[in-house]
C-alpha cells in the first residue's frame, strides 16, 4: 500500500510537471516587502529575503532550474543563500533541493517532509535540519515564523510568516483563485486544509501580503474568500454524501461547484472534477 501511495504521488507530481514543461522558462522577480521578493518560474512560487545576514530561501522549484533562479537572487544581493525552506514534499517545491546545498544553503523542512522524500530514494536533497510543530528564524532584521498545518495539502506542511516585513508565504495552502490541489495520498485533507487557511488568516492583517503556493501575490481579504470557497464547496459535498450519493454521482455533479466553474476555479491540473472528487474522498475517509 504504501508502494502504492508512493507511485501515485509520483504519478500527480509528474503529471504537473507535464503540463507545464513545455514552454521555456524565465524567472520573473516580484518585489514583496522592502527585503522579501517573490520569485515566479515553474511549479511552487519562491519567497526570497535578502539582508546583512545572507539570503533566506522559501522552496526551490526544480533542478533543472536552479542556474536561473540563482541568477534572479544575484541581482538581488551578493550574499550566499544561508537557508532553504521546504513548505512540503512536492517535486515542484523542493527539486532543486541538492543543488542550493552545493551552495552552502542549508534545508529547513517538517519531518514527514523528510520522511517523504527519504523515501523517494533523494539523499542529497533532504533537509539537514526538521521541526515538528513550529520553529522561528531570526534573518535580515526580522523574526521568521516557521508553523506546521496538520493534514491540509499534505502530513507536512509549513507556511511562514515574515513578522516585520508583514508577509505570509502559504506554501500549496493557498492557490490564487483557483481550486486547490489537496493530496490526500500524502496524508492532505478537506478539513486540515480549511483549518490551515483559518489558522493563517488568525496570523495576518488587512496590509499582509501573501504569496500562495501557486498564482498571483495576494492579500487577506481574497485568502478569505478563498476560505469562503473551500467551505462552501465542502458542505455541498457533505450535503450529498448525507442524501446516500456515491463518489461517481459527486464526480459528476456539476451543481456543487458550479458557483466557482463559472468563476473560472477550474484549471488544467485540478479541475472541477477533481475538486468534487478530492473533497469526497476526505470527508469519506476513503482513500483513492
Ligand atoms: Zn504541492
């Protein structure tokens, strides 16, 4: 089984990849804050602060694209990159993991992060320092808060709140309008996951802004909403399970999520089907 789960993850990671591979990439450099910069290329957004302290690094993409992020973080600082951290597993998030350690970076991730990518046989990848529950990191003037979402898009969650620069990074908790991906092959679920949200949204402000794990900068009152979303669309689900339906009548019941269709949630790699089909297989504790 677990063999089974691993496959499947894999599958879902290279099935992202695949759909966005083909286009050749560049990596845009979006100021955030005075020291906190969103870099945007292929796969998760990176968060990058920059300081008298060296640079400070939030995911990393793929290896493939390692050469170019690094040259969109030389033009913001000629200090070395002293940290990486891994909101989660995700191939997209921390694929160029080895090679920011040939940088002298070190991986800051949740221990099943650790876990999880162990056992995808990555040595040279993993991260040299875990937490369990939270962690803080004092960088570039300011304090990091470094928090653990219990099974939302995956077991190993972290977001990260930077307390001066007022700027939260959500990892794969959040993406911009747009329905999220839950894995709940990795442990990810509907209820964990609106928990992550609210938990975020109890830490921040009305000026925060936020960078998702997938999608545009944000801010509060658009995560709130994105709240909203998650909450209508489970209780719709909810409401059909109650009635007796199966998970093919859910799959192809347009109505529980039309609302968010005609909003254009849908997307190439969680469309609407998925969404309906995630979110029964969560609240039925049924695992695919
Ligand atoms: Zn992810």
């Amino acid at each position: 089984m677990k063999t089974l789960k691993l496959f499947l993850s894999l599958f879902c990671a290279s099935t992202f990849v695949t759909v966005t591979a083909q286009n050749n990439v560049t990596i845009k450099t979006i100021p955030v804050s005075n020291s906190v910069y969103m870099l945007v290329g292929q796969g998760g957004n990176i968060g990058v602060s920059v300081g008298d302290d060296g640079v400070f690094v939030i995911d990393d993409q793929f290896a493939r694209l390692t050469p170019k992020i690094l040259d969109a973080i030389k033009k913001l600082s000629d200090k070395s990159i002293q940290y990486v951290v891994n909101t989660h597993y995700h191939g997209d998030h921390t694929g160029g993991n080895a090679n920011m350690k040939k940088e002298g970076a070190k991986i800051i991730a949740h221990d099943n992060v650790y876990k999880r990518l162990a056992e995808g046989n990555t040595t040279e990848g993993l991260p040299v320092i875990t937490f369990n529950d939270k962690l803080s990191v004092y960088m570039n003037g300011e304090q990091v808060l470094v928090f653990h979402v219990d099974n939302a898009h995956t077991d190993g969650d972290a977001m990260l709140y930077f307390t001066e620069s007022n700027v939260l990074h959500t990892g794969d908790n959040y993406f911009h309008k747009r329905y999220p991906y839950i894995d709940v092959n990795s442990g990810g679920s509907i209820d964990g996951y609106i928990d992550a949200v609210k938990r975020a949204l109890m830490v921040i402000d009305e000026n925060t802004k936020i960078i998702p794990g997938h999608g545009d900068l944000s801010n509060k009152a658009e995560y709130a909403s994105f709240l909203e979303m998650l909450k209508k669309l489970r209780a719709n689900v909810q409401a059909e399970i109650d009635k007796g339906k199966t998970e093919a009548d859910i799959v192809a019941n347009t109505t529980i999520t039309k609302e968010y269709d005609d909003l254009n949630y849908s997307w190439n790699f969680i469309n609407s089907e998925k969404i309906r089909r995630a979110i029964y297989v969560s609240l039925s504790g049924k695992e695919n």
